[in-house]
C-alpha cells in the first residue's frame, strides 16, 4: 500500500516507518522538521508537512494519494501545557486539516493516534482501575482535551463521510528514540540515566503509577488495527494496554540489568499532576475481542530488551542530553 504518516519524527515514527517498509508498503514520512538522524536508515521518501497548513496538507494529500494514513502529528502532554496555543494549533486544527484532506482526497483508511490523556478524574470520584472504553472523559491537559476531540472527529468522519477511521489510546509509551515532552518521560530516562550516569533523579514520586507499554507493543498495534477487519471492529478508538508499574519498580527492574543504578525521586508540581489524573491501569478487553490483541512484553522482559538498545544508542550519539 501507499502509506503516510505525519509528525513521523516522533518517538512513533521511527520504528513505525520501519515495520512498514520492512512489510513492503510505499511510506511517505512527512514532518516540520528534517528528517533526524536517529531516522537516516528508517527508510522510505521524507517530505516537510506542517499540518496547521490546511492547503500545504491538502496539496499533500491530492499529490501523494496514500491509502492509508497514520496520523501521528501531536504536541505531548509537558510540552503543552508550556505552550497550549502551539498544543491547540497543531493537535486540534492539525487533526481537522488531516481529515478534511482524508475526505477530500478519498483516503480508505486513517489511523489515529489517542493517548491515556483523555481520562482526567471525574466529579464524582476517581476513575476505575482498571480503566473501561467507555467513561466520561474529563482530560486535565490540553493535549488531553485535543486528543478527546480527535477522538470525536475520527467518529463523525467515520458515520458522516465513511471514511475507515481508526485509533488506539496509547499507555506511556518506552523506547530507545528519546521522547518528545510527554509526562510519562520519566520512565524512559530511569533506564537512560541509568546507563550514561548511573542515577536518575525523577520528577515523579515513587508510588506513580501509570500504564506504560513497550515501542514494539505499539507499533504491533497500530499495524494489526490497521489490517483488521472492517467487520469485526465494533469501536472506532480502543484503549490497549501492557503493564502499570509503580515508579519505583521500574527502577527494581533496570536494577536487574544495572546493579548499582540509584534512583531518586523529586516530583515536578506540574507533572505530577498530570500524571496523577491519568488512570493508574488501562481496560483493553474490547481490543482483545473484536482483533486479538495482545501485549508481548512484560516490564522485565522490556528492560531485557531495552538496556541494551538504549547503550547502543548511547554510543552511537544518538540519545542526546535532556
């Protein structure tokens, strides 16, 4: 198939790119910026896209013609509440402008990228643990409240133009590609740190628990959503889940490949915040159901395989100072 993704030089994009080249697709990875370098051997053609730009997106879309789309364009939870204007521009008119572009250019098939930002407690008490589908959705985050949007517009798009959308609500998410400004970072950097300087001083406290899931886990995802079935989807977003470790089991884990690792823990006011609104575990049963879905790694088999992917990159220069 002809495939585009935007906002490809995310955290997403690098492995997505590759999973889709290596199964034979036509990938045509759009981004603001260049192509990173931590992307060089990914594969596929790269193109500038702002997605704010709704005739630079619709020139796109007519010129390229892809079958399918992942939309991964975004500005994370941290980064927008630093800058919600910026955090608005891109997830809410970025999202409307990829959509109107799907609609216009007959796209068959978009895949939307949601996130656990859309749950924030509600006023009547805390949000169940494990976390259903189907709550009332009260996002504490700009990012949160934009993806909730997107979520509704994939919907709408669906029943009023058919278009085929489809979207998954990502846990943090872990890999060896450094993050762009979510509040689950702290996870990635316990195992980063660890190896480059032997501590980590976290911005979350040790009992933080939210649901976290391994790179390859999405992108798995995100592939066999796209694939499945029409018929059998009875849901346009589903939640999918992993593991939810607390903050400091996570640093149990990395011990076990890093003895000595230290790990302190000073939350960040702001970030804690959010990362207390968000669910501490994630309900997955519909995507188990309606295509199979199921997670391959565990929280010590992910450190397994990610200490030494995360040295690699270390030493090839490619995991920059934060």
């Amino acid at each position: 198939m002809k495939i585009l993704i935007t906002g490809a030089g995310g955290q997403i994009g690098h492995d997505l790119i590759g999973a889709l080249v290596a199964a034979g697709h036509h990938v045509v990875s759009t981004d603001l910026a260049p192509r990173p370098p931590s992307h060089a051997h990914a594969g596929g053609d790269w193109q500038r896209l702002d997605v704010t730009d709704a005739a630079a997106v619709q020139h796109m879309f007519t010129d390229e013609r892809p079958e399918l789309v992942y939309h991964l364009a975004a500005i994370l939870s941290a980064s927008g509440e630093a800058n919600p204007r910026l955090a608005y521009d891109v997830n809410q008119t970025g999202t409307w402008n990829v959509l109107e572009a799907a609609r216009r250019a007959k796209v068959k098939r978009l895949m939307f990228t949601s996130s656990i930002a859309v749950f924030g407690p509600p006023p009547s008490g805390p949000l169940p643990d494990p976390c259903p589908d189907d709550v009332a959705l009260h996002p504490g985050t700009m990012y949160g409240a934009t993806k909730v949007s997107g979520e509704l517009l994939c919907s709408y798009y669906r029943k009023r133009y058919d278009i085929d959308c489809r979207g998954v609500r990502f846990p943090g998410l872990i890999s060896a590609a450094m993050p762009g400004g979510g509040s689950s970072d702290y996870a990635l950097f316990m195992y980063v740190d660890a190896v480059r300087k032997g501590s980590y001083e976290a911005f979350a406290r040790a009992d933080t628990r939210i649901p976290l899931m391994y790179m390859p886990d999405g992108v798995r995802a995100l592939l066999e959503l796209a694939f499945a079935e029409r018929e059998k989807l009875s849901r346009t977003i589903y939640n999918i889940a992993a593991f939810s470790p607390r903050a400091d089991e996570i640093a149990t884990s990395v011990r076990r490949a890093i003895p000595d690792a230290q790990f302190t823990y000073v939350p960040d006011p702001v970030r804690q915040g959010i990362l207390d609104s968000w669910p501490k575990a994630i309900d997955d049963a519909a995507a188990r159901r309606d295509w199979s879905w199921k997670p391959s790694y565990t929280l010590d088999a992910m450190t397994d395989d990610l200490v030494p992917r995360v040295r690699r990159m270390l030493d090839l220069g490619a995991v920059l100072s934060h």
